[in-house]
C-alpha cells in the first residue's frame, strides 16, 4: 500500500526543501513568541514523506542562531518537537549533530549571549536536557521519540527483567533531568513579558514528562508481575516512582495556570 | 451560488480536477455549515474505484495541510477521512494508516482569527479523536462492520 504514499505526497523534493527552508526560517523568526505550530510541523510531516532530517539540521545551521538568543531558543524548541514527533530516523540522525547543539549552547564566540532577555541560562539547560535525552536514546534504541509503551513492548522482543530495571532506572533520572530543567523556566520567567516563548518549551516537556511517566507505570506493573521477590528487589525504584509523581503532579498544576498552554495541550493531572 | 463558489468553480477548470475531486472541494469547502453527508456518501461509494480514490486523498491531503486562515479546508477534511474510514473503501484505511502522522501532527493545530477567536480548537479535538481511532486498527475495524 506504500506505493499510494509515494505517488500522493511525494512530488517535488525540491520544491519540498524549499518550503522546509521556509519553514525553518519562519520557526526561528526574531520575534519572541512561541515558533508556529504549523511551520514546525512542516518539520515533522517532511521526515515522514523523506525519511530524512538532514535537511531540518542544514536550514538551522543557515539561520542566524548565535546572534540572537530568541532565534536560538525558538530553534531548540523545534528540534525537540522533530526528534519526538518525526520519523524514528530522526533520533539517529539528531545523534550525529550534538557538537552543533553544544556550539549552540555557547552562544557568538563562546561567550554567553548577550541578549536583555535572559534565554542563555535556559539555551544551555535545554541544550544539556536534549544532549541527555539523546544519549538515552542511543543507549535503549529500541524507544521512539515519545516513549510510547505499545511501539517499545513491540521492538523489543525479549522480556528479561534485569534489562528492565536499568532502561527504567535510567529512564527516571531524565526525568530528574526535565523536571530540573522545567523548574529553570518557570524561574526564568519574567514579569513583564507575557512569556509565550518560554511558555512554549513548557509544551513538549509536558508531553514528554507524561511519556516518561506512563511508560514507567507499565514497566514496573510488568515487572512486579514478572520478577520474583518484586515487592523487595523493586523497592528503589517504587520509591523514586513516587517522588516523581508527586514532583509531576506539581509542575502539571503550575502548568494548568498558563492560558497559552492550556488552549493548546490537555495538561494531565 | 456565492460569489466563492464562482471561484472554486473556474479554480475547478483551470487545475484540471476531475469531477470527484471537484465534490471532495465542495465538501471541504470554506463555507460554515458542516459538509453534507449525501454527498459525503458519494464520495465514500467513488472510493472503492482505485482512480477515484487516489483523486479523492489528494485533495483531502492538500485540504488538512491548508494554511491556518482556511481552518475550515483542515476541518472539513478530517470529518470527510472520518466518514471515509467508516463507509470507504479498506483503501481509506490503509492508506490513512500509513499517513497517520499527518493527522497525528494536527492535533496541535493553531489559528487565531481576526477577532481574536480560537478556531483551532475544532481541528485539534477533532484530530484527537482521529488518531486515537487510526492508532487502534481493531476498533476500527469493528465500528466498520457495525455500520453495514
Ligand atoms: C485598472 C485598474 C486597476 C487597478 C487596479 C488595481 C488594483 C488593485 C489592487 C489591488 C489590490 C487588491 C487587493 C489586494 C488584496 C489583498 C492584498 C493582499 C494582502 C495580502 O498579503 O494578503 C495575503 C493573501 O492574499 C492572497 O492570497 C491573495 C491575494 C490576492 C490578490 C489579489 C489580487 C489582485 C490583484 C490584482 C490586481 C491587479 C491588477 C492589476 C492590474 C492591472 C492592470 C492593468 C496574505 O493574507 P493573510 O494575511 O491572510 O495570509 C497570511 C500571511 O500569508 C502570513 O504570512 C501567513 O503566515 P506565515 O506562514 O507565518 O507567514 C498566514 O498563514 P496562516 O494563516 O497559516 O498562519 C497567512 O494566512
Ligand atoms: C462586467 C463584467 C464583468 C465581469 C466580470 C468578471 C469577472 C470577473 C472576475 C473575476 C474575478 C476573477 C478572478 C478573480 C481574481 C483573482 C482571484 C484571486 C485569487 C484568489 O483565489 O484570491 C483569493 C481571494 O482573494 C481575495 O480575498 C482578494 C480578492 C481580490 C480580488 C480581486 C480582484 C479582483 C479583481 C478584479 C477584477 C476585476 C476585474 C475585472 C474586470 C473587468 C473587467 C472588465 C485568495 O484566496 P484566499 O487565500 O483568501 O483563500 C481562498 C478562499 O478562502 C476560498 O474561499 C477558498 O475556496 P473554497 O474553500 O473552495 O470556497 C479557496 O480555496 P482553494 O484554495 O481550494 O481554491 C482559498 O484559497
């Protein structure tokens, strides 16, 4: 049936790049709001149709990022949404690319940015945040983008219970990692502004959170049923679980307190 | 007829669609008012023929990627796929499948009208509810057969 997908959507690869192009320069304009939803989604639909983020990586790397700190924030949002919603290749090919995220972290000539707005502390942290989620990646190959259970369960083939504990226990310390990085931008938010750009790296880390912790909850429901001794050899874990549901719980009430982000995502509770 | 359905007429002509694709236009058209279902059963019927098929995701393609103004083009063809996937061809559903990705995409669908109006909401739930339905093939197969 893929011969329908190929003659409908796949016309003019060129023309396709362009448009990206577009795409990517209008995401990652000056203006300090949330990058488009629809131009980051052009992002993701092309990976699809071309099995390919390169062209992604290449239009960022002709933007000019380091000069200005909301262009850069605005760019790193995206690159998040295109790893988690775009085809698997995308996490593969992301992985070849982290010297030009760390560059990006540096900002113009290594120094700090030098914009009045505050975003180097919170570029580097979602660099650093992004930098581990990849790693992560790279470590479990079998997790797509949004660490959907069904899609993991499926690749995986194998049930050893040992390997379980260590993909979660790894699993749980990303998510230290966001919720540590979520903090920074609820702290980094300024009382003048209406926030929308920081407002709008809440929104994938929301999804990504409540990914983490669903997957979590199925894993350690399997392996209580699967293990023997559960109830002991689990408790480190059951105890870090809690403590995460509990830290989720608060950020998700923060967030539900933010109108642009509300409108726009279900916020769990 | 209103001065836009003059327009999507001669538009009709001069792209060339065929006259399929031409009532998938009108039923996914900018106009308010929900696209009516005796022509939404036409369309699904024209599904099972294998040119009229292709003809018909084309254009329902093009709609959902529209620009944010033409909410209603996005809308629209996502009730018209829901139709489809119940009372089109298996087709329909394969190959909705296969590009679940592009309503799965929609489901954070943004426009805020002049008047300052969310119109992305009715986008965003409906493309909810459609991903949830092309992620659970089994489901969808079952309110298939319920219908006939
Ligand atoms: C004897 C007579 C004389 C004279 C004179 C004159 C003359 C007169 C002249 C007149 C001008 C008349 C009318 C001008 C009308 C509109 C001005 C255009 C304003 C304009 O730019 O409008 C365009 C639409 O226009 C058309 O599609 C199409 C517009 C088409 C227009 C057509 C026009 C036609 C005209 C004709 C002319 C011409 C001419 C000629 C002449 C010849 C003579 C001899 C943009 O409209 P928009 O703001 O809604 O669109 C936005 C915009 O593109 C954003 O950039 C885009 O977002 P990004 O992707 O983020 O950039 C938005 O996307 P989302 O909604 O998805 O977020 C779009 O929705
Ligand atoms: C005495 C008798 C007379 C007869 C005759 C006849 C004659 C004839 C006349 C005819 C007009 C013929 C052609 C019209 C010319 C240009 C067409 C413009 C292209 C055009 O599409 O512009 C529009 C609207 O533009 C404006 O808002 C701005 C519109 C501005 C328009 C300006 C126009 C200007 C022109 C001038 C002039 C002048 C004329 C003439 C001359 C004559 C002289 C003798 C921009 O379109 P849009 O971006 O707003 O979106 C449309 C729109 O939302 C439609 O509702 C939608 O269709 P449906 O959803 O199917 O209803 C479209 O969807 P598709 O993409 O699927 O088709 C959309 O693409």
């Amino acid at each position: 049936m893929s011969q329908y997908q190929f003659s409908l959507r796949l016309g003019d690869r060129v023309k396709a790049e362009q448009e990206l192009m577009t795409s990517v320069r209008k995401a990652t304009n000056p203006d300090e709001t949330a990058p488009k939803r629809k131009h980051v989604r052009n992002m993701i639909v092309f990976t699809w149709d071309y099995k390919t983020s390169m062209p992604v990586w290449d239009s960022m790397k002709s933007q000019p990022l380091k000069a200005n700190e909301v262009q850069c924030y605005k760019a790193i949002i995206s690159l998040h949404k295109v790893i988690r919603e775009g085809h698997h290749v995308a996490i593969q090919e992301a992985l070849t690319q982290t010297k030009f995220l760390e560059d990006l972290a540096h900002g113009l000539g290594g120094g700090a940015y030098s914009g009045w707005r505050n975003y180097s502390v919170l570029i580097r942290a979602y660099v650093n945040f992004l930098l581990a989620k990849l790693e992560y990646h790279r470590l479990h190959p079998e997790f797509n983008g949004m660490f959907d259970y069904k899609e993991y369960v499926s690749l995986r083939g194998t049930n050893d219970p040992n390997e379980g504990y260590e993909t979660i226990a790894d699993l749980m310390s990303l998510q230290d990692r966001l919720d540590e990085f979520q903090k920074l931008v609820f702290r980094n938010f300024q009382p003048a502004s209406n926030n929308e750009c920081r407002i709008a790296s809440l929104v994938p880390l929301v999804e990504e959170s409540y990914g983490i912790y669903k997957f979590a909850t199925h894993m350690l429901i399997a392996m209580h049923q699967r293990v023997d001794g559960a109830e002991e050899a689990l408790e480190p874990l059951r105890k870090r679980y809690n403590s995460q549901h509990y830290a989720l719980r608060k950020f998700y009430y923060e967030c539900s307190n933010l109108r642009y982000l509300t409108s726009l995502i279900n916020v769990p509770r | 007829m209103s001065a836009k359905g003059v327009l999507r007429t001669v538009k009709n002509y001069t792209k060339g669609y065929t006259p399929i694709q031409m009532k998938v236009r009108k039923a996914t058209s900018n106009e308010p008012g929900s696209p009516p279902g005796s022509l939404m059963s036409e369309i699904a019927q024209a599904t099972f023929n294998q040119t009229d098929f292709l003809g018909v995701m084309e254009i329902i393609d093009k709609r959902m990627n529209d620009k944010g103004r033409l909410w209603r083009h996005v809308f629209k063809a996502l009730t018209v796929l829901d139709f489809l996937l119940h009372a089109g061809s298996p087709y329909v559903v394969e190959y909705a499948i296969d590009n679940i990705f592009i309503v799965k995409t929609l489901r954070e669908f943004q426009h805020i009208d002049d008047s300052g109006r969310d119109q992305g909401s009715n986008v965003r739930q409906k493309a909810k509810e459609l991903t949830a339905l092309l992620s659970d093939p089994a489901k969808l197969k079952e309110e298939r057969k319920n219908r006939n």
